[in-house]
C-alpha cells in the first residue's frame, strides 16, 4: 500500500507501528470498522488529522471515509462516557 503524503502531519513511530497493526488485521480478514475502532482506540492522544492518515494508511480508507469513521466512533466514544 502506498502511504499517502505527509507533508504537514508529524508521523510517530506509534502511528506507524499502529499502521502496521491494524493493515495486518484488515489482511487478516477483520473489517475496517474494526480496525478503525482499534486504531482510534490506540491514537487517543493524537490529532485528528493523525487519526485519519492511520485510517487511510492503515486501515485503506478514502479521505471521505476516514472523515465518516473518525466522526461515528468519536460520536460513540462520547455516548459511551
């Protein structure tokens, strides 16, 4: 998978390690919600823009998905506090 630019997001090296998780897991057969959820889950601290080069890079989503996920499990993580 290509990783996309990067030009103004400070890559960590536990963003890359979670990319490298959760593209095993999406290969390993879960879904990319799942894979979301656990990316969002290990990325707590991290920007928003963070989160969703994850979920492009890692989990394989469009920009418009990742918006779209990052949003829902936000909205449920609030709804669950």
């Amino acid at each position: 998978m290509t990783e996309k630019r990067s030009s103004d997001i400070d890559v960590s090296s536990k963003m890359k390690a979670v990319i490298k998780e959760v593209s095993g897991l999406v290969k390993d057969g879960a879904s990319k919600a799942e894979a979301a959820r656990e990316s969002y889950a290990l990325l707590n601290e991290h920007s928003r823009k963070q989160v969703m080069y994850v979920f492009i890079n890692g989990v394989g989503l469009t920009q418009a998905g990742a918006a779209t996920y990052y949003q829902k499990i936000k909205k449920a993580g609030a709804c669950q506090k």
